[in-house]
C-alpha cells in the first residue's frame, strides 16, 4: 500500500508540468495570439505568433510526455557477460582492492587471467546485491528510487518520475532549450508593454504628487530635507516608491486590450521561474557531457572529496579511519580497473598463443589522470547527442530518437592503446620470468616491485627515506599516453582533464593528495608498530656483547 501511494506522488510533478504546458499553449495561442493581435488588426503577427507557440509548446509538451510515459525497464544492462575480445571496466583484483590508499602505481598493479573457464571472466564483472546480482558491468548504476540498475545512468529526473540515461539525454536537452525559447520569444510582446508602462510607472512613483499625502505614520521624522524629498516616511512600505512602482505596474497590465492580463501575467512569471531552473540544468548537463561524465560522476566526485576530507582530518587528530569513511573511498575511488584481452595471433581461441596456455587477458588499472570515457569536448558532444547531425539534433523529430546506449562506455582510443601495450608487456615479462614477476588469478600475491614499494612506504613512514617520491616508471607511461594522444585522432588532452579527478581546482588536488598520503600512512602504521614492537622485544632479550 505504501509503495502504491509513494507511486501516486512521484507523479503530481509530471501532472502539474503537463496541465501547466497545455494552459500556455491556450494562453499563447488563444488569449494573445487571437485576442490581442487579430482582433487588434494584426494578422501577420498573430499568425506568426500563434505557429511559434504552439510548434514550441507543442513539441516541448510531446518530448515530456514521451520521457514521462517511458517503459519501467528502459536502459537495463545486459544480462550476459562481457565479450572477451573487448577492453571492458571490471572490479579491482582482490590483491588490490586497497591500492588506492598506496603509492603504488601502475606498471606493477596487475592480474593475469589463466583460466579457460568463462566464470574466471565473470567474475571480474561487478554485480549489483539489490538486483539478486545481475551484472553491472562499466557506467551502469542502480537507481535506489526505481529499484533498477541502468546503463548509462545520469540521474533520477522527480519532474519526469523516471531515470534519464545517456539515450534519452538528447530528448530532455531538447525539452530544456525549446522551453526556455519558448518562454522568452513568446514573453517578448509582454516585454515592450511592460517597459513602456514600467517607466511610466516609476515617473509617476518619484512625483510631487505620490508623495504628497502619505498614508501610514504621517507624524514621523523625514530623512531627506523638504527640498529633496523622495521617499518621505522612510518606514512606511505604502509611500515607498518601490510599492506604488508596484502597484502602478500591475495596473497597467490590465491595459493590456483584449487579453485577461493577470492571467497571461500569471503564466509567464512561472514560465520564468521554469526557465531559469531549465538554464542552470542545460549549463549542468552540457557542461558533463563535455567532459565526458554524467550527473552520477559528479556526485560521486563530491562523495569521495568529503571521504578524503574525513580520512585526512583522522589522520591529523592520530585517529583511525571510520569503517564508513573506508567504504566510501573504496566505492567512490576515481580509479578504475580494465580487462584487457590478450593480444595474440590466436585471440579468438585463447588456447596456446605465443605468451602462454591458456592465457585469457589482464586486468589493469588506469593511470592517474586518466579519463578512460573522456572523448574530447566535441567527440563526446557528437557520441552522446548530436551523433553526427549538427545542431539539427535538436529538432523534436530527431531529438526523440534514442541512441545506442553501448555508445557511453566507448573507451578513449589513447587509453585503450595504452592498455593494450601495457598488456603486452606485463605478459612478455610473464613469459620471459615464467610468472614471478605478475600476479596470477590467486589473490593476494603480488609482483616483486610491489613488495618494494611497500617496505619503501614503511621506511618512509618512520622518516628513513625523503628522497624518493614515485617510480619512474608511471612518469614515463603519462608521457607516452600524452605524446600518443594527438596521433590517435582524439580530442583528448590528459594534462587537462586530470584537473577534474577527482576535483576541479588546484586547492582540491592538494588536499586530495595530501588526504591519500594520510590515508597510505594510516594503511602502515599499524604494520610498522608492531614490527617496532617486535624489534624492541627481541634488543631487549638480546643479551649485550662484552667488550
């Protein structure tokens, strides 16, 4: 009963929308276009006005009911695995699910899939607990308000009582820019009548004559000298000229011939209202889309700046992380994890290629700054909406065809190549050290750089070693995939977008660096005490040498 009734409030909005759009086309079409204009002599105008306002809100009013009246399993996620001959997004490898809090980098931070089995794959792919675990592979996010996860999820719309995704966004972007051409082009009469007796109105208000009797509290002290009075009680609203502006102006929309002018005034005072809300959502969604994200990707950016605000604040209080604050890191992390097939002559058998037996692919993370999805401002504007017809998208028939929903998880070409090589490499190395060197599909062990890199962090976490920050080895990947990213034929700029992970300013980069530098100190403080610990016992029973 109750998820019946919460069902009938989700769609009041879309009712309320939907009534409200159908009063403005009668007003428009009916009150202003017939009744002001023809019937004042003016039939061009009228006839122009009246196709404008009902090819405006009548599209607008098309596009929303389509989106309201969506089907309830629109944009579900396949229910088969990925393709193996594909790079597609997977679950970090259990052996670093924690790399993030590390300074680890990439080069070392690989799994190598051996296994023929098809469920060795499936199990890289993410499932969703609220959905009896069906697979959420790249981009697909569960929507808690319907209870479904959907690929190239942007966000739960409450206006349309439905979940917009990436197909459906060229519909709703349509639906925000016609709106708010309608309201302004069609509020352009009520403009010039408006200025006209609004000047009037204010001569009128800082007249001698306004002014002369006032109406409340006439015994109060004036301001201003008799010689220059203009507002003379200065608490009393009614002689203000601010209220008889007011007052002036509402009347003379009632001189408005031929129109019921507080009804058509009603209608375009929330037509404005509507219109901004519209322009701060069209400035939100493109500005997204540029840069290759969804409105999902920059709440979860918020959620993990606050989480490294928090782990950053614990670990200058010498306090331990909170398990809520570690999950969110761990669920929100920018950094994400690719399974790379393996690129051999016998790439459709994976029986015995020339890099092993067996040998399915690697699992591998992207680098920092890296944005895996991130097209290019104008690759990403023509994959997500335009798909390749201008500004002719954002015509009412073109804009209601959805597009292919497997189009927002196309990879980078730059990252894509990187991944590839960097595949390539890490089973070269497999080969040429029989496995030593990589870390197999069993969990928990890692590569012998790792081992490096983890006692360097203890050394640097007890103040033994300053003069080492990072390897040269990811330094030297960032410079390949820069130089490579021009060549590729991609808009796609590393150095620019790594501004935007997981924040925007410079300020917000520092202290996400220094929050993971604290987090990787609070992941070794509890290992390094307890070999201090153990290295002091065993001087304290160590017997001394005599000279």
């Amino acid at each position: 009963m109750l998820g019946y009734l919460t069902r009938i409030v989700r769609q009041i909005i879309p009712t309320f929308l939907t009534a409200y759009l159908l009063w403005a086309i009668k007003c428009t079409a009916v009150d202003v276009a017939y009744k002001h204009f023809l019937l004042n002599d003016q039939p061009v105008i009228a006839a122009l006005y009246g196709a404008a306002a009902i090819f405006l809100l009548g599209h607008v009013t098309l596009l929303f009911t389509y989106l309201w009246f969506l089907s309830a399993d629109h944009s579900l996620p396949s229910a088969s695995p990925p393709d193996l001959d594909t790079v597609f997004e997977c679950i970090p490898p259990p052996s670093n699910v924690h790399a993030i809090h590390s300074k680890q980098k990439d080069l070392d931070e690989h799994i190598i899939v051996r296994s023929h089995d098809h469920d060795a794959i499936t199990q890289l792919v993410q499932r969703c607990e609220t959905c009896d675990g069906a697979p959420k592979p790249g981009r697909v996010r569960h929507c808690r308000t319907c209870g479904k996860c959907r690929t190239a999820y942007d966000h739960h719309s409450p206006t349309l009582a439905t979940c917009l995704t990436a197909p459906y966004l060229p519909a709703f972007l349509a639906i925000l820019i016609l709106g708010t051409l309608a309201t302004f082009l069609l509020a352009a009469p009520l403009y010039t009548h408006l200025w006209y007796h609004g000047v009037k109105a204010w001569d009128m208000s800082r007249s001698d004559g306004m002014r002369s009797q006032p109406l409340l509290w006439p015994d109060l002290p004036r301001w201003w000298p008799d010689s220059q009075p203009w507002w003379p009680d200065s608490l009393s609203w009614p002689d203000s000229p601010l209220h008889l502006w007011t007052a002036q102006s509402i009347s003379f929309i009632q001189a408005w011939d031929g129109v019921p002018s507080f009804e058509v005034a009603g209608m375009f005072l929330l037509a404005h209202i509507l219109a901004g809300i519209a322009i701060f959502l069209l400035y939100s969604l493109v500005s997204n889309i540029r840069v290759g994200d969804f409105t999902i990707d920059m709440w979860r950016a918020a959620t993990y700046d606050k989480a490294l605000d928090a782990a950053a604040m614990s670990y200058a209080l010498g306090e331990d992380m909170s398990d809520k604050t570690a999950a969110a890191l761990a669920r929100f992390s920018p950094k994400l994890w690719f399974f790379v097939p393996t690129p051999t002559p016998t790439h459709s058998t994976r029986s015995a290629g020339s890099f092993g037996e067996g040998v399915l692919g690697v699992v591998l993370p992207i680098l920092d700054g890296e944005r895996p999805y991130d097209l290019g401002p104008a690759s990403n504007w023509d994959n997500l909406v335009a798909d390749g017809r201008g500004w002719f998208w954002v015509l009412p028939w073109n804009a209601i065809e959805p597009l292919n929903q497997d189009r927002s998880v196309v990879i980078n070409p730059a990252v894509k190549a990187r991944l590839e090589e960097t595949a390539r490499e890490v089973l070269v190395l497999d080969k040429d050290h029989n496995g030593s060197n990589c870390a197999n599909v069993t969990p928990g062990r890692k590569t012998k750089a790792q081992s490096q890199r983890d006692a360097l962090g203890v050394k640097r976490e007890n103040g033994l070693d300053h003069d080492h920050e990072q390897p040269a080895g990811p330094r030297r990947s960032s410079r390949r995939i820069a130089s490579r990213s021009d060549d590729s034929g991609s808009d796609y700029k590393p150095t620019a977008a790594a501004s935007r992970i997981p924040v925007n300013t410079a300020l917000k980069k520092q202290r996400s660096s220094s929050a993971l530098n604290a987090t990787a100190a609070m992941a070794t403080r509890s290992a390094t005490r307890s070999a201090s610990d153990t290295s002091t016992r065993g001087r304290a029973t160590r017997p001394t040498p005599q000279p």
